[in-house]
C-alpha cells in the first residue's frame, strides 16, 4: 500500500510540474520592440519553477548592434549572472513578477530600482506573437525627495522573434 501512495504522489508531482512549465512555455524565447534605431530586447527562460529573464538595449550602427545598457552581467567572482526580472502565469497569457531596472545613473553611480511587471500575450496578427510589457512602480520608492522614474520602457508591445 506505501508503493502505490508513493507512485501517486510522484505522479501528482510530476503532472503538477507539467502542467506548471506548460504555463510558463509561451512566454519562453525571445521578444523584441523596435523604435528607430534601437531595439529592446528580452530573453525569457524557465528557471526554478517560474520565468525568468534579462533585458538589453542595443543601438544599431551601420549594421552593428552595440549594446546601450543591459539587466545581464556577471556577478562578481561567482560564474553566475543577474536575472533582470522574473515572475509565475497560472494560465500561459499573463505573466506577473518583478523586475529590476539596473540601466539608470544617479549622481554618476549606478543605481537600481525595482518595480512590478506585468507581461500579457496577445492574440496574433498574421501569425506574429506579441505581447504588451507594463511596468510600474512598487508605492514609496524614493531616493531622497524624488521619485525616480524608470529608464527601461514601461509600457510597450513586443513582437516574439522565436
């Protein structure tokens, strides 16, 4: 009778999980806006049960992509990288999480600020995946009397390039 408990059980795990990352697959890849000559950029992967993801700005120069700021760089010494954001979907269309929008300078130093995300899938036109992004501010963030505004887009539609 413990045997067939335990198979159950790992089996409810292992269709839980399933059903979990299934979610979480249509966010997965990469997604772009472009505007001019720049072009943001957000690679999504799936990561402790959730998604995760970095985001970059990049400049197109005569045919060369040269990178305006980026949520991914090394962390000191340890062989591993920031996440620029991260968040769980119960349903595969919308996303929640958190994001940290590390691109911005204050008085000459490097600053972050953390905010909301909210990522949704659109219906497809002509076969194009989109999504809108939406970023907001989390209520009494502060750096002395200002409030701080984001640097990263905070409300745009992307385009899933695969």
């Amino acid at each position: 009778m413990k045997k067939i408990g335990y198979i159950l059980l790992t089996l409810f795990i292992s269709i839980n999980s399933f059903a979990q990352n299934t979610n979480l697959t249509s966010f997965v890849g990469n997604w772009e806006w472009v505007n001019g000559n720049e072009t943001f950029k957000l690679n999504f992967f799936i990561e402790n049960e959730g998604i995760s993801g970095n985001y970059k700005l990049v400049e197109i120069n005569n045919g060369v992509e040269i990178i305006i700021y980026s949520s991914k760089f090394s962390i000191a010494d340890t062989g591993n990288y920031t996440t620029g954001f991260s968040g769980y979907s119960d349903n595969g269309v919308l996303m929640g999480g958190r994001i940290t929008d590390s691109s911005w300078k204050w008085n000459g130093e490097n600053k972050t600020k953390t905010g909301s995300l909210a990522f949704t899938i659109l219906p497809s036109i002509n076969g194009q995946i989109r999504a809108t992004w939406k970023v907001s501010k989390l209520s009494g963030l502060r750096v002395g009397d200002e409030i701080l505004e984001f640097v990263i887009p905070t409300d745009i539609i992307l385009n899933k390039v695969n």
